[in-house]
C-alpha cells in the first residue's frame, strides 16, 4: 500500500473512494446485519488512513466520508426515529502518546496549564441506546442508527430487566437517557450452549448476540435473551441539575439505571495511564466486554466551553484497547489426545474479547513450548489471534505470578486411557500408545470422518458424536451408515430391546432424526479424495488425498497397491516423502482399519477420480497458501477449488510458493509472502480466476 506521503491527488481521490465504500459496506454489515466481517484494528485501520488522506487533500473531501457520518442507515422494517440531538461519535486514539496530546488539546483550547479531572469510563463493547422519559415514565427507545436517525425499539428495551420503565426521585420533566446494550459473557456462552444442543447458529461474541436480540420484531425473542444495560450520558434534558460527569452518573443511580462500578476520576495523565493499564489486565475478569475507555472532560461548564467538532466532541475521547491481543489468566493446562495420538497441551482460559472474537482456550503447542515459556496453570498471560492461527500465549506476566505457583509437569501417560505416551527422538510430539483401544483416538478419529473435508455430514457435531461413542451407539466410522437401520429396528429382527429410537432423546424429535438420516444417506457417494482424506491416515490432508486420488484413479487399485507393504511407488508421486508413505503403508496393514474400510465399502461408493483441473489454469502445477479469513467461501472450499484449478495447497509460506491468496484479517504469512516477494492475491482475484 502506497504511503499517504506519496500520493497524487488523483491517487488520493481513488483511495479515499475505495475506503468509502469499504466502510460503508462493513458499517452495514455491523450495525444492520449484526455480522461484521472486518475486526476492529482492521476497520480503524482503514478510519485512520482515510482521515491522514482528508488531512493532506482536504479538498477531496467526500460527502459519503467516513468522517461524515456515524453508523448506518435504519433498516426499512423498523419505524424510524429522529433524534433530537445528534448521538456523536468519539475520535479514536490507540496510544498513551495520543491520549497525552488529546489532553495537551484541550488544555491549549481552555488556554490553561492546570490539571484537568477526566471520567474513565470502560468502553462497553454492545449497542448503544436512547430512552426518552416524560414525567418520569419511559415513551420512546431507539437505536443510534447514523446518528441523526435511529430505529424504534421501544418494546424491546422494556424487556430488559435493568431497564427501568418508570424513574425514582426526582428527575427533569423531559429527559433521554444514553447508554449500551449488552450481553454479559455469562449470558452469552448460556445462549450459545442452548444454540448448539438446537443445532443452530452461533453468536461470534457478545456484541453480536446483544445487536442481534434488541433488534428483533418480535419482543418476545428480546425477552428471552438476558440483556443488560448501563447509563453513561444523556440527549435532550428539560433542565440539567448536574454539573459534572460524576455528579450525573449519581443522578443516573437515583433513578434507577444501572452504571459502569469501574467509571473513575483520573486527575493526570499519570491516573489516566495507570486506570488503562489496570482494565488491559483485569478485563478478562469481568463479566462484560470492553473494547478500551473513554475519556471525558468531568467538568460540564467545561464541556461546553469545549464544544464539537464537525462530527465528535472536543471533550472526549475512546483509547481504544490492542484488537489482537488481550491479557487473560490460565485457568486450567489440559492434555488433548486427536486421532493419531498426539498429546496436545491446551490452556482454558478466562475468557476474553480478542479481535471481535471471545477466546476460551489457546494452544500451548507441545511441552517444549511450555518448557520454554515456563507456562504455568495460574499465570497471567498476554494471548493473540491473527488471521486464521488458533489463539496462542504470547508471553506470561511473571511478575503476576501467584506465589504458589508450579512448574507444569507433561504427563508420560495418556490422560484418557492410560497407555504409555512416547516421544519419537525426531520428534516435538508425544504420542499415546494406545491405538485405536483409546476411547480419544477413536472418537477424534469418527470426528475427522465426518469433518467439512472429509464425508461433510450435517448433524453429526463433536458432542453429538462423543455422547453416541459413549453409550456405545458408535465405535468407529462405519457405524454411522447403519444408524437409521439400528433405529428403527430392521437390523434388530429378534433383539427389539436394542432398537435405538433416537427420536426419543432430550433435544431430538422425528424431525431432527429424519433430517439426520436424510444427511448420512445423502453421503452414500463420496469423491476418492474424499474418502482417503476421511479415514485420517496419519499425514494426509486435504491436498495429499488429492494427489493419491489423482495418481491411482480408482480406491481399489490405491487399497490393493498399500496391502503389499511397499513404500517406493508412493514416494515417486511428487508430494509425498519417506516419512508419509510409511505412515500410508502402516495405515493398511492394520487389521482393525481394513475391517473398518470393508465395512464402508459395503455402504458407500467411492467415485472414480477424474481429473478435471484445467490444463491452462493460471494455478496449474502452482503452490498456493491461504491465509485470512475468506468472505465468500469456506477455507475448505477454497482449498477444494485451488486443486480443481491444478494446484497444490500448502500450509506455510516458503520460497517454493507461488501465490499467497490473502482474506481478511491476514496475518504473518501475508507478511512472509511480502518480505519473499510471493505473488499476493485477493479473494476476487482468485475467484476470478476459478
């Protein structure tokens, strides 16, 4: 991207109107459709770049500026509502350095040298709001909208417990109340819980689930959501009796609104770096996001001194936190068996708000790492995401440690069913010995079959699949294709007892089982690389599959070739080495997986595989990574159409690869790919190309 320095005017113009519809684009995807799409340090990347652009071009100004306006335009099914005084919003600042020269601002605007009080306020990551009380009783709710027009959701604030309808003591014949929406963490993992055990969709994080329950037609929906709301600020007033910020939030309390216990007085820059720090590390605690905190001149005649500039208050400002990481504490160190063994460590975390997306767990890699961070159960630790990488722990905050603390000792068993877990020499990994008689291995093993990759079957989730392993309904992946017979009792001529009658589980009914049969049978032909790809051979993926598909053509031929114990014709397919044809080779000599294939044989077909990726595809015989978060196709999806084009999929970025297919949220290997000077793609290019 061409530094702001460098820019023609005619260059600027261009940049400022692709910012402009990108954002217009992600304002509506946030605040209409409750899905954003760009993470936060994405979407104030770009806020920020189009403000130093308006700032060297001011003349190039667009009247549909994000500068211009605030939120989105109110969707047609709700009644509009006008507000009588602008809901603003606050100018962003991302340092103690910004916050110090926003201070310096206002003081050189006051033409002062003396301290300043300011309100830290902790940013509440929901929905902001407007009440309007008459007399005391509440008339009118409604959303911010685009500032100047917002939607009605009247009824659906008086579903909120906190909200109170009518006020306490004494209060102004007029007054509108401002404040959030949001949905305590609590709540939210409740909701998505019930949403899970439904089958349906769930919410990404709080802000999202709150968005999406106050903005409901239907009251009762809201109702039954647990929202929660604090008070911060007011709109129009018939008579302001307060003269400060704290002076109001006593005033908010009288009257029955609940307000933010963290909201403190910072009387330097020192109270106000010291009250940031302390929510950065104490945030994950809480049972409510925050996104950063605001700050407001405390002094009200002050405040109007102030006053506005074309589109924010000079009297306050949001420091916003890092988006992409976050500080949290160790709850827990875990060891997790997968199909093939491997003991991974994985921290369960305080959960915690990092990038839009709430973070419960991160992956400690192996116990070298944990060695080498001396990461302990307890700790506080600084976690990050990036892009499609599974959350990690950064670095622990030892001085945070607690004084009992101690050093984690990596188990030499495995943790499920108890056989040794040996470390090959060449190896970073431990792996549990117990085969396929681990009840670990054996589920994990039923899980990755019907992954998105692999048969892709609708219905059959992780904790569904570990309740039928449990009570013995599954025991591998063949079992699967006699569910519907063992149900309704056609495998079970003389033994009626041991019919299944899912329909009669909690949660499940006649329309959820057919709706799962319907899914298994649909799946009856599969693809080769399919197939090969959900048996979980130790090494194969999604591309390898592929590659041994395309080699031998039908799965017989490939089953037939593996029985006789022959690593070298798979190590002359490019692609495959020594290492991963041994573990394709064992895979087959092993009684229990041959049995296994047998028996899916007799349910399944397994097309013959034709190879149909174009020969003057600009991907033919290419090695492509992907990396972000894609809009308009699952990863999977992506992977599946790059090898229809005749390319080769891989993992990491290297010298070897040739097109780096970027998404949002891109992270490291976007900037390996730079630093290597790989070809960069974007979606569109690269559904261009397919």
């Amino acid at each position: 991207m061409k530094d702001i320095k460098d820019l023609s005017a005619a260059e600027a113009a261009a940049e400022l109107e692709r910012i402009a519809a990108e954002m217009s684009k992600a304002d509506i995807a946030y605040y209409q459709k409750d899905n954003p799409y760009l993470t936060d340090s994405q979407y104030d990347e770009l806020k920020r770049r189009n403000e130093e652009i308006e700032k060297r071009f001011p003349r190039l100004i667009r009247s549909d500026s994000p500068s211009q306006k605030i939120g989105a335009p109110v969707l047609s099914a709700f009644k509009k509502v006008p507000h009588r005084f602008p809901m603003l919003s606050l100018g962003d600042v991302f340092s103690i350095d910004e916050v110090e020269d926003f201070v310096m601002s206002v003081k050189r605007f006051l033409n002062t040298s003396e301290n300043i009080v300011f309100m830290a306020e902790p940013k509440i990551d929901g929905l902001s709001f407007s009440a309007r009380y008459e007399n005391g009783i509440f008339v009118l709710g409604a959303t911010r909208g685009d500032g100047i027009t917002g939607e009605d959701i009247t009824e659906n604030l008086k579903t909120i417990k906190e909200f109170p309808q009518r006020l306490n003591g004494i209060f102004p014949d007029v007054l509108e109340v401002r404040g959030e929406v949001y949905m305590k963490k609590s709540d939210f993992f409740a909701l998505n819980k019930k949403y899970e055990a439904e089958g349906k969709k769930n919410f990404a994080n709080p802000r999202n689930a709150a968005a999406g329950s106050l903005r409901q037609l239907d009251p009762k929906i809201t109702a039954e959501r647990n929202l929660s709301i604090f008070a911060y600020t007011w709109g129009e007033v018939s008579e302001r009796v307060w003269n400060s910020q704290a002076d109001f939030f006593n005033h908010l309390r009288e009257w029955g609104f609940p307000t933010n216990p963290l909201n403190n007085l910072c009387a330097d820059i020192r109270e106000i770096e010291n009250n940031f720090q302390h929510l950065m590390e104490t945030r994950a605690a809480l049972d409510y996001d925050i996104d950063g905190v605001v700050y407001k001149v405390n002094d009200i005649a002050l405040q109007e001194r102030l006053g506005f500039l074309t589109r924010t208050p000079r009297w306050a400002v949001a420091h916003k936190f890092p988006a992409e990481q976050a500080v949290t504490a160790i709850n827990n160190i875990r060891i997790q068996v997968g199909r093939t063994g491997a003991l991974t460590p994985v921290a369960d975390l305080e959960p915690v708000n990092v990038g839009g997306v709430i973070v419960s767990h991160a992956t400690l890699h192996n116990e070298d790492e944990i060695k080498r961070k001396d990461i302990r159960i307890g700790d506080s630790v600084i976690i990050q995401r990036a892009g499609d990488v599974i959350p990690q722990v950064v670095r622990v905050l030892t001085d945070k440690r607690p004084a009992d603390s101690k050093e984690f000792i990596f188990p030499d068993k495995c943790p499920v069913c108890g056989a040794h877990a040996i470390r090959e020499e060449d190896e970073a990994v431990r792996r549990c010995t117990g085969g396929l008689s681990c009840p670990a291995q054996a589920k994990e093993r039923i899980i990755h079959f019907v992954s998105r990759e692999g048969f892709d079957i609708a219905g059959l989730g992780s904790s569904i699949i570990e309740d039928f392993y449990n009570e013995g309904i599954l025991h591998n992946p063949a079992d699967i294709f006699t569910l519907e017979e063992r149900n309704d009792g056609s495998l079970f001529a003389h033994q009626k007892s041991s019919v299944l009658h899912l329909e009669q589980r909690e949660g499940w009914g006649k329309k959820s089982v057919e709706n799962l049969f319907k899914a298994i049978n649909a799946k009856r032909t599969i693809s080769m690389p399919r197939f090969i790809y959900a048996l979980g051979i130790r090494q194969v993926g999604t591309a390898t599959a592929r590659l041994l598909a395309k080699h031998y053509g039908r799965f017989e031929k490939f089953m037939t070739e593996m029985k006789n114990k022959e690593t070298g014709p798979l190590v002359t397919i490019d692609g495959i080495g020594p290492s991963m044809a041994t573990d394709i080779v064992e895979f087959f000599q092993e009684e229990h997986n041959l049995n296994i294939i047998e028996r899916l044989l007799k349910e399944v077909r397994v097309e013959e595989f034709i190879d149909d990726s174009a020969a003057d595809s600009p991907l033919s015989g290419k090695t492509v990574v992907f990396t972000g978060t894609l809009q308009n196709l699952t990863r999977s999806e992506a992977k599946a159409a790059a090898l229809k084009l005749g390319a080769k999929v891989a993992g990491s970025v290297s010298a070897k690869t040739d097109f780096v297919i970027i998404g949002a949220d891109a992270g490291s290997k976007a900037a390996k790919a730079r630093e290597l000077g790989i070809n960069i793609l974007s979606e569109e290019d690269f559904l261009s190309m397919m």
